[in-house]
C-alpha cells in the first residue's frame, strides 16, 4: 500500500509540473519577454515606407506571441519619420529607414539626450521599374539609368536615350523627399545632382505603381519590394553595371553581389531610452534580429549576413538589466 501511495503522490507531482510547464510557456509565450517578465503596453513605430512591408510583417508575427502588446506601423517616409523619433520623451521607438541618419539627425538626438541604436535589417535594391508594354528599355547601361533620371543628361525622348528607342517623351517617377529612398536615388546614385525637371513624386508607392503601369512611357524607381508584390503590373529593368545586364532579385541584390551598385541596407533606428523604460521596446528589438532573415525573404529584402544579425543581437542583448 504505502508504495502505492508513493507512486499516486509521484504521478500528482509529475501532472503539476507538466502543467505548470505549460502555462508557464517559452521566451516569447503567454505574455514573457526576454527576461521573462511579463509584458504589456504599446510599441510605436514609424519611418520608412520602403521597410514597412517588412515591419508590418514583423509586428503581425510579434502580437501572434505577445497578445498583451500592441505594435503600431505607420509609414511616413525616413525623413518624416525622424522628425516623430527625434523628440525628448514623446518620440517614437522606432524609426524605418532606407538611409543612415545623418549627422544633423545625430546631433539633434544628442541635443535631446536620446541614446540612437541602429539595426541594420535587411537589403534592398534600388528598382528601375517600366510599364508592361515597354519592350526596348528592358536592359539599360548603369549611365543610361542615371542620364533618364538626371536633369544635367537633358534625356527629354526615349530617342535622346538610343537612337532605335521610340521619339516619345520619357515620363519619369519616384518616391518624394520624405523618402529615404529618394535621397539614396540623390545621393548614392545620381552623386547629389538635380533630378529632371518635371520628375513626377509621390509619398505613396502604391500611386507610384498605379502611375507608372498606367504609362507606356513611364519609367519610375523604388525598392525592390515593390516591385516584387507589383510583377503582375511593372517589369525590372536589367542594368549593364559594366558585365553584362543584371536583373534584380534576392540572389543579386548584395551589398558585394552583381547588383552591388543599387544595393543598399535598410535599418530601423531604436530609442534606447524607451528600451530601458519599456521592457516591451526591447524585447520587440531583439525579437526582430532574431526573425530579421525569415521576414526579409518573406517581404522582397535580400537578407543579411549571420555575423551581421550577431552583432546587433549581442548589442541588444547588452541592453539588458
């Protein structure tokens, strides 16, 4: 009898164990964090409307596993999203950009004692997109692409281009001056020279699409995301960098790839002073890093080197009390 007993109290001891275990759940299960701490409260996010397919994504995964914290993504543009992240207490946590902050960016966070830590997330190529019907501009020269797009080429007519292109005139597109995007296009690309007058810009890249697959002459530019949600409209131009046409995609788009000269990183930029305030914002930070390669493929981003989620993840985790 008494080893029956035993064996009952053993078995009890086991059930409760088990299902303490599950309630209790895992890292990112049933409300804990990273510390294991429960969590709660919101997450404000804004920037880039290149990188918000990939934080919108991120964040629907994030509150799949945290249901007690709400991620808000809105997508104002780099530029416009750094002005909501740069103010003392009322900012965002997190800032999407297509671009690195700038020195004034730095300088301002420094004036309000908001400590900035960069997370590169992903890359992303710079996307030369035409109208279906389009069929002589599929592949053009790295010049080619810069002389349509800058004002000092004086490229008016498809014909201005190559002489075998069609006397039409060139209707160019892109994202406007609160994008990242477009000062990566300024200043990466076309090396801080006027774009062509008459350039049509838009905040939105969903207008982009619609203008330029509306446009047998139009020619545009954005991330390759877009693009890649868009083929059943646009087509990609293949761009000669100097070996042969090259199209973008995951495989090519590389910061030391055969798309090298388009390709950029992307970034969102955290308020650490929130992080240390608000266990949700860290957790969100170091929960990103770790899905950063799966989101990425998932969004039209090429993803990052393992070594470079490391470095980031190990600055995150340092972040920890």
């Amino acid at each position: 009898m008494k080893s029956l007993k035993k064996m009952s109290v053993f078995l009890m001891l086991a059930a409760v164990m088990v299902f303490t275990a599950a309630c209790g759940g895992g890292d990112n299960e049933g409300g804990n964090g990273e510390n294991g701490e429960e969590l709660e409260g919101s997450v404000v996010i804004d920037g880039s409307g290149t990188v918000y397919p990939f934080m919108a994504r991120m964040a629907e995964n994030y509150m799949g596993e945290q249901e007690n914290v709400s991620v808000e993504v809105s997508r104002s543009g780099t530029s416009a999203g750094f002005k909501k992240f740069l103010v003392k207490e009322d900012g965002t946590d997190f800032n999407d950009a297509s671009r690195q902050i700038k020195d004034e960016e730095k300088a301002q966070a420094e004036e309000l004692g908001i400590e900035v830590q960069e997370m590169k997330v992903a890359l992303d190529g710079i996307t030369i997109v035409i109208n279906k019907e389009n069929d002589w501009a599929t592949e053009l020269t790295e010049q080619e692409v810069k002389d349509i797009f800058l004002a000092s080429a004086g490229k008016k007519k498809w014909s201005d281009v190559r002489a075998d292109f069609p006397d039409e005139e060139i209707k160019t597109y892109g994202p406007n001056e609160n994008h990242g995007t477009y000062e990566f296009m300024f200043e990466n690309i076309l090396e801080e020279q006027d774009l062509v007058e008459g350039i049509n810009l838009q905040q939105d890249y969903s207008t982009l699409v619609d203008l330029v697959s509306k446009d047998k002459n139009a020619i545009g530019f954005f991330g390759y995301g877009y693009y890649d949600s868009n083929k059943d409209k646009l087509s990609a131009v293949k761009v000669d960098f100097g070996n042969g046409p090259v199209e973008p995609s995951l495989d090519t788009i590389k910061e030391d790839g055969d798309y090298a000269p388009f390709t950029r990183p992307v970034f969102t930029y955290m308020n650490v002073n929130h992080a240390k305030e608000k266990a949700q914002v860290l957790d969100y930070a170091i929960y990103t890093m770790n899905n950063a390669q799966d989101v990425a493929a998932e969004t039209g981003f090429a993803p990052l080197s393992d070594e470079d989620v490391k470095a980031t993840l190990d600055t995150l985790n340092g972040l920890k009390k």
